[in-house]
C-alpha cells in the first residue's frame, strides 16, 4: 500500500513535470503612448505650447500634426522641428524652454508602470513606440525602463506602426517567436497590424486597467486562468 501510493506520487510528479516542459513560455510588449501616458502626449504638448506662446490651439496643432511624422521616423531632430513650427505659428518660444515643456506634459499612468514592476521575472518585455527624438532618450534613462528587454522607437527605426516592419523589429527585438508575445496598444489599427504579424493584441484603456491585468494574466499564465 505504501509502495503503490509512492509509485503514483512519483508518477504525478512525473506527469506534472512533463506539462510544465511542454508549456510555451509567454511575453509581451507594450506601446509608449496611451498605455505608460494617461491619455494623448501629442495633444498635452500641443496645448501646453499654445498656453504658453499665447496662441490658438488649433493653429499649433496645425503645424505640429502636419509635420510631427518627420520626427516619428527620426528625418528631423526635434530642434529642426521646432524651428519649422516657430515660421509657420509665429510662436516666440526658445527651444530649450519648448524642449522642457515638451518632455514636461508626459503625464504618467501609475497603474500601468506598477504591472511592469511585478511582472515575472522570466517574462521578457518588449516597447514598440511611435517616439520621438529626445524623448526616447529621456524615456530610456527613465530607471523604471530597465525592467524592459527590449526597446524599439520609430525615430530610431525609421518605421513606424503600424507599418509591419515596425512589427518585424520588435519581433527581432524581443528575441522570441512573435506568437509567444502579447502586444498592448491603445489603438485599435495597431492591434489589427499586430495581430497579422503573428502577435496576441490586447487593445488597452486606462479606464479599465483592472480588467486588462487580469487578461494579461491569462494571456501569461494560461494554465492558471480562471
């Protein structure tokens, strides 16, 4: 009796050992804007420009979304981006005090930076980002980064989403099968053209980050999923 019951632990043990091996390790990658910022950069920074310079809104954002495309593939740098927006709006800002004010309307997302922090440790993370330049840097010094495997920026690409070589990178990237790999993006365009790379999209709002935790959790632990 004694020898059966050990017989059948030792072959549970066993058969439990096997699924563990037989399991497919899970990842994922996430987009910058939207999902790590509470709502659009683009639309904070445009709108803090225009307060400051004292101008319509609608007369920065005219320029800036016109041209913003040159820095989202690293054609411009951000000062000669500026310079173009100062002729076109007459706005009288200094480039060092619209650098500032540009990397100062990053409003972040707590909740989405405490799940990078407690991910597991085994789970490779990767960023795709429409970026610009200097702001990829600022975000790559950011200490809370150091958690990600893998950083792609448009600006240092030259592509950006959701054009499928923007998706081959960060598959290149992450160093695994785009398959094993959630990607989470704000924008449903992107999850669509993530998905035809062979990814898993999750489709994310800030408003409802109680509800993606627990999808990324199965997504990640399939087995445990309730």
């Amino acid at each position: 009796m004694h020898l059966n019951s050990a017989s059948t632990a030792a072959g549970r043990m066993r058969h439990n050992r096997a699924m563990s091996d037989s399991v497919v390790a899970r990842h994922v990658a996430f987009d910058w804007g939207g999902v790590f910022t509470v709502g659009t950069f683009d639309g904070r920074s445009t709108q803090n420009v225009a307060e400051r310079g004292g101008l319509p809104v609608e007369r920065i954002r005219d320029s800036y979304f016109r041209h913003v495309r040159q820095l989202e593939v690293g054609a411009w740098t951000l000062e000669q981006f500026w310079d173009v927006m100062v002729q076109e709006t007459g706005v009288t800002l200094p480039y060092p005090e619209f650098e500032a004010l540009y990397l100062g309307s990053i409003l972040d997302n707590p909740a989405m930076y405490h799940t990078l922090a407690v991910l597991p440790g085994h789970v490779r993370v990767g960023l795709l980002s429409n970026n610009y330049p200097v702001v990829s840097d600022h975000l790559r010094a950011d200490s809370r980064f150091a958690r990600f495997d893998a950083l792609v920026f448009s600006n240092e690409l030259g592509h950006k989403k959701p054009a499928p070589e923007a998706f081959a990178a960060l598959e290149a990237a992450m160093g695994v099968p785009a398959a094993q790999v959630a990607f989470v993006d704000d924008v449903q365009e992107n999850i669509d053209a993530a998905r035809a790379a062979g990814f898993h999209g999750l489709l994310y709002h800030h408003e409802h980050h109680a509800a993606f935790e627990r999808e990324l959790a199965g997504w990640l632990s399939p087995g445990l999923s309730g």
